[in-house]
C-alpha cells in the first residue's frame, strides 16, 4: 500500500507477480515516456540504505535508460546517474535489482520503480514485485565536510587509522577546493561520498559522490602506499563547478583542480598503474598530451582531449603560478547568470583574457598556434 502512479499508465495486479501474487504493473507502449510508480518513505536521517525489487520487462525499448529503480530527492542526490541502479531493455523475465541510497537530514524519501529517467523516454511494459528496503550494513569515516560510507566488510579489511587520516586528508583537498574557486558547493554542507555495488566503472559526482563498491575495495590496500585517490580527488572537484561559468570542459577542470590539489600539497595518487606525488603529476599530463594531441593530428579524433588541456594549463600555471588561477576563478563567478549558456569558446577565451589581465603575461603566447587552433576545435564540435 502507499504506492501511487507518476506519469504512467499503471495499476496493482492481483496475479502477475513473481509467483503468481500481486505486483505493480506500468505501461509506456503507444507514446515514450518517463513512467514511475512512486512510493514515499522515511527512513532515519543521513543513513544508507538499499532499496531491492524484481523487475520483468516486454518490449522495453530506450535510447539511454530502460527499466530501474530510482531515487527521488534533492536534485544533486538523484540526478544523472547515482539515482538510479542497472538498467534493463528489451524483453527479460525475473531480475533482482538493488539501489544504494543515503537519505538526506529530513529522513523523508521517494523511490521507485521506473521505466526512463531524467531527459529519457521509454515505450514498453514493466513489472514490479518484492520491493524491500533495508539499512545498508556500512561504516561512516567522517572529517569536517567529508563524510565516507564504506561497505564493513571492506572497512574491517583495512586499517582503521589509515582510513581515518584518508578522509582527514579528503577534508583538507575540500578546504584548498574552496580556496582555489572561491567558494563551496551545496550551501558548505558535507558531501558524502557513497560505496555502491550498482555503479561502474568508478563512479559520479554529486551528493553524495557514488563510488563502485568494486574501486573503493580496490583503493583501500593502496592506502599503505599514501594514496590520497585520483578517482575520488576527480568527482570532489565536479562538485566545485557551481552554475558552469567558467566550465567550458568539465573533464579538464576536474582534473586540472585535481593537479591543484596533489601539487600544492605533495600528496601521492595512483593512475595509470603508476604512482605520481606532487609535482610528479606533471609528467602523467605531458605523456597523456602527447599521445592524444598525437592521435587527433594523425586520425582527427578527439579521444580524452580534456587531458591535452589539462597539460596546456599546468604549463601556463608553471609560468604565471595559482594566484592568477584563484582570482580568474572568482572573477567568473562574479559576472551575470548569461554566462552560464555561453559557447565553450567565449568561455575559454575569457579564462584566458582573465589570467592574462591578473598575471601581466600574455597567456595566450604560451600556447601553440596549432595547439590553439586544435582546441578551438574540439570546444566547437
């Protein structure tokens, strides 16, 4: 009882359930649509949890997103993709799908059963059946404005103070996030950073930021090798985009405040099956700028281009250093909301006009013609 219909055609069967009993029925078959049958909740405060049901499927056909369960709530805990769990298509019988959850500090929550999501429509009949939610047995490290939730098994599996000085040190990346852009995400509430078995390949930013349960196991031995967590350093930094002024290639900024990050602080992070700490950085870009500029001047594809500008700008900021950085950052901010839709060009010509007005150096010298007419490119295409 409890559940009601949203934007569906929907309705409770008394015999079309996993063993002959009753189930939740939806229907998207003569126009796509997002349908969902909806129930509200609520849970204790702040807490993990996981929401579990069987889903059958006829005829579900997508461009994105099939049939899932799905979180609703606050815009940055269930957009994109940590509101939701697998999705399935086309014609499947019985399948146990599961959701990672936290709840937010009001307790009360909606979950789902869902044929589409955000921006995504679905044609085709879902069933439902067997919906449970259970609090998810996890361990919360916490430090400040960080707070990790981390399956027990995997927690009992690592030192317990190495855990702890990871997230003391995750809170201090967050503090020098602030100080670079000017400003902190989410009014400054603590951002959560969620160990979910449902997502892959590493995970998405948000609040909280959902991590694969399979990369959090993976990273917690490189702890005794003083990883601090290129992947979690990597989503932190999404969430220190705001509106968007200034963000011409989220890829490329993410790992830019990334390189901010382990270089003012000399930490360590692994990528690539390589170690790299502070500075050491530098050279991960410079190989990365060479073999994809390389690959775009040879075949004209742009694969992972955002880290040939993420080499262009630790090059500029080697010859200006951060403050020009920090002050084009706030400057960003302060201009009018029509930046936000600005074209990726405007956006990045006026980084660059900015830096050169606080440094006094014409960045734009220290860019190659053709690295410049490259990039103008790939931010048009």
């Amino acid at each position: 009882t409890g559940w009601k219909p949203n934007y569906s055609t929907a309705l409770y069967t008394p015999s079309e359930g996993r063993n002959n009993s009753g189930a939740v029925k939806i229907m998207s078959q003569l126009e796509a649509n997002d349908a969902g049958w909806v129930q509200r909740v609520n849970l204790k405060k702040n807490t993990p949890y996981v929401f579990s049901a069987w889903l059958k499927g006829e005829s579900v056909t997508t461009n994105k997103v099939g049939a899932n369960l799905a979180y609703f709530g606050d815009w940055h805990r269930t957009f994109g993709h940590s509101g939701k769990s697998k999705s399935l298509e086309g014609t499947f019988d019985w399948t146990r799908l599961s959701l990672t959850i936290l709840s937010d500090s009001s307790g009360e929550t909606s979950i789902a059963c869902r044929l589409g999501y955000y921006n995504n429509t679905v044609k085709g009949t879902l069933w439902c059946d067997d919906f449970s939610v259970r609090e998810a047995d996890m361990k919360k490290v916490a430090m400040g404005n960080i707070a990790v939730y981390i399956e027990r098994q995997d927690y009992e599996s690592t030192s317990a103070e190495r855990i702890q000085e990871w997230v003391n040190h995750l809170d201090i990346a967050y503090q020098s996030l602030g100080e670079l852009v000017g400003d902190f995400p989410y009014d400054g509430d603590v951002i959560s950073i969620l160990s979910k078995e449902e997502v892959s390949p590493f995970g998405y930013s948000g609040n909280p930021i959902s991590v694969s349960r399979s990369s959090v196991a993976d990273f917690l031995p490189r702890l005794s090798n003083n990883d601090l967590g290129f992947g979690f350093l990597h989503e932190l930094s999404h969430d220190f985009e705001f509106e968007g002024k200034w963000n011409f290639d989220g890829e490329h900024w993410a790992n830019f405040k990334l390189h901010y990050i382990v270089e003012t602080h000399n930490v360590t992070v692994f990528v690539n099956n390589q170690y790299y700490t502070g500075e050491e950085l530098k050279q991960f870009w410079k190989d990365r700028y060479d073999s994809q500029m390389g690959l775009y001047l040879s075949q004209g594809v742009y694969f992972q281009f955002n880290d040939c500008l993420t080499h262009t700008f630790v090059t500029i900021k080697d010859s200006i250093g951060w403050d020009p950085f920090k002050k084009a950052f706030s400057s960003f901010s302060a201009l009018d909301d029509s930046w936000i839709s600005t074209s990726n060009q405007e956006k990045f010509e006026k980084y660059l006009a900015l830096l050169t007005s606080f440094s006094g150096v014409d960045v734009k010298s220290l860019i190659s013609d053709d690295d410049y007419a490259a990039y103008i490119k790939y931010l048009n295409r």
